[in-house]
C-alpha cells in the first residue's frame, strides 16, 4: 500500500516495526511490512528513526508537489543492480533493441486506450457510443503505423512520427472520453497544468503518482532512469521515466474515470484560480488515492499471467532490465 501524508502538521515516527502517525489528538499505527510507499503532500515531520524504518524496509520516501509530480524523495543508496545494466542503457538508442522495447512501449499505450474505451462503449446505447468507435477505429489506425515502423530504422530517425502517432491517438481517445463522461464534467481534449477543467486536474496528479512509482521500479530493477530512449537527455530530465509511463497511463485513466461515473467528485474537491485553472486539494487527494489504493490490489491478466495492478510496473522493469543484460554490445 502507499501510505499517504496529506493533513498539514502531521508527525510520523517509528514505534517497532510500525509507523505511527499522530495527527490532532489522534494516532495510528501501520507496519511497515504492509507499506511500500510513503507519500508526503504536504506540511508533515518526520522523525529520523522513521526515515531508518522506511530505508530498512526498501521503502521510499516521496515528496510530491501540487501536482503529484515528485518534488524528491528519501531512497537507500544501494543501486538496484549491477552496473552493466545502466551501461547498456546508453547504446539503446542505437541499436535495435531500442526501437523495439519504444514500440511495444507505445502499442501498450494504445492497446490499453482500445480497451478502456471498449469497456466504455459496453453500457451504451446512444450516440456517444459511436463517438467511441470512432476513437477507437482511429486508433487502430495508428497502431497499425507504430507496427509498420521499419526495424531497420534507429530511434532518432523516427522519433518524430512515433511521437505524431502517438499524439493522433491520444487526441481520439480523449476526445471520445470528453465526449462519454457524465454531462456535468464534460471536456475538450487533454490540458495540463493549470488543467482547465476538473477531470483532467484529478488526472494530472494521478499520473504525478505513476511518475514515483515508475522511478521507484526503475531503481530496484538497476535501470537508470535518467537514460531514456524515446525521450531526449536533458539536465535533471528523467527521461526512462517519462518514456515508460506511457504504458501505465490507461490504468489512471480507468480509475479516475471510474470516480466522476460513480458521481464521487465535488466541486469542494477542486481549488480553481483567477485564470480558470483548476488544482487538486486536500479532500481531492484523498478521495483519489483511496480508490487508486483498492485498485493497486486488484488482479488482472497480463502478458499471460495473473498479476497485481500494484506489481505490474515492477514486473516490466525487471523484465527490460533482463533484455538489456542480455543484448550483445
């Protein structure tokens, strides 16, 4: 589970192996063998011995913004692996392992956009059903273009129209979701931050949450995440990390969908500013991380295996980690 610190003036200690955390007049106690993250939003202490249990117990501290992107976050300084691994990484640009692993990446995305709106498209009955066959239809179409990539090309002479297939489907499929959610919470397309509208705000700072844990996996399985292959270098720019999340996106698509169907979502849940933004708060957070924890436990059927929503990520990282151990320089 991730244990989330979201109440302002919050403390989190260590009493043997649980945490504790005081808040008001009121205490709690978690173990820590039940925890895999510890999420902090807000204005909280920690007590070092806390910060030793985490570390004792692969557990990494985040620091999240506003947002839920990761502002920084406390991690034990052992690398998750040897070091060919993160050596390897630096030719996959190059190689056709690269464009391999960048390809499956993004049909992963598009599959899992496909079956979101096939799910979708189950209950209904009305226009909005073709408006999401149409999404999905237009989908296929650039799954077929991602396929039809040459393996002889290198990464950098397609990225351009990787990234045009990949922008055209996202555009039908959130065009088909604007159009499909509940008439209240209707919206044109995706928009960032500010998000100028309540469902893309709730979605922005979920995917700030799969950005953590996606570095998270990276570590453990030894992959660097500062070296990416779709993703360009940059100073301090994780780029592993952003070209990965691409394929979790559609499991927080579903989840925060799911919240607005189920009219879970209160304007009181939503800050907005002068300019029309919308920001996530407090009560908002946590009506989102409590459905994205029940999810986390759920089983489903993944490259052939039954395997929890919450172990999926961490499953692929080893896997890329294993194929890249295995490519010959």
């Amino acid at each position: 589970m991730q244990l989330v610190i979201n109440t302002p003036g919050t403390y989190v200690c260590k009493r043997g192996d649980c945490f504790q955390i005081k808040r008001d007049n009121e205490k709690q106690e978690i173990s820590a063998k039940k925890v895999e993250q510890l999420l902090i939003t807000t204005r909280a202490a920690l007590s070092t011995d806390a910060i030793e249990l985490a570390i004792e117990n692969n557990i990494d501290i985040v620091f999240l913004k506003s947002t839920g992107r990761p502002l920084g976050r406390v991690w034990h300084s052992k690398l998750g692996s040897i070091s060919t691994i993160r050596r390897k990484q630096l030719f996959l640009q190059e190689n056709k392992l690269g464009l391999e692993l960048v390809k499956e990446w993004i049909l992963q995305k598009l599959n899992n956009q496909m079956e979101h709106l096939n799910k979708l498209s189950m209950n209904r009955r009305d226009d909005r059903r073709e408006i999401i066959k149409e999404g999905i239809e237009r989908i296929k179409e650039q799954v077929k273009n991602v396929e039809r990539i040459s393996k002889e090309k290198s990464i950098d002479q397609i990225r351009d129209s990787l990234q045009g297939y990949e922008g055209s489907a996202s555009r039908a499929y959130f065009h088909a979701l604007g159009e499909t959610i509940i008439e209240k919470y209707k919206f044109h397309g995706r928009s960032r931050n500010p998000a100028q509208d309540p469902f893309n705000c709730m979605l922005n700072y979920g995917y700030g949450i799969l950005y953590s844990s996606v570095e998270k996996a990276c570590i453990i399985a030894g992959l660097d995440p500062y070296i990416g292959i779709m993703h360009t270098d940059n100073y301090n720019k994780k780029s592993l990390v952003f070209d990965l999340v691409e394929m979790y996106r559609g499991y927080m698509d579903e989840i925060v969908f799911k919240i607005f169907a189920k009219k879970k979502v209160k304007k009181e849940h939503f800050d907005q500013i002068e300019e029309g933004g919308y920001y996530l708060n407090q009560e908002g957070k946590k009506l989102l991380i409590a459905d994205y924890n029940k999810e986390l436990e759920r089983k489903i059927r993944y490259k052939g295996r039954n395997i929890a929503l919450q172990n999926i990520i961490q499953y692929d990282c080893h896997n890329i980690a294993n194929r890249i151990l295995k490519e010959a320089l």
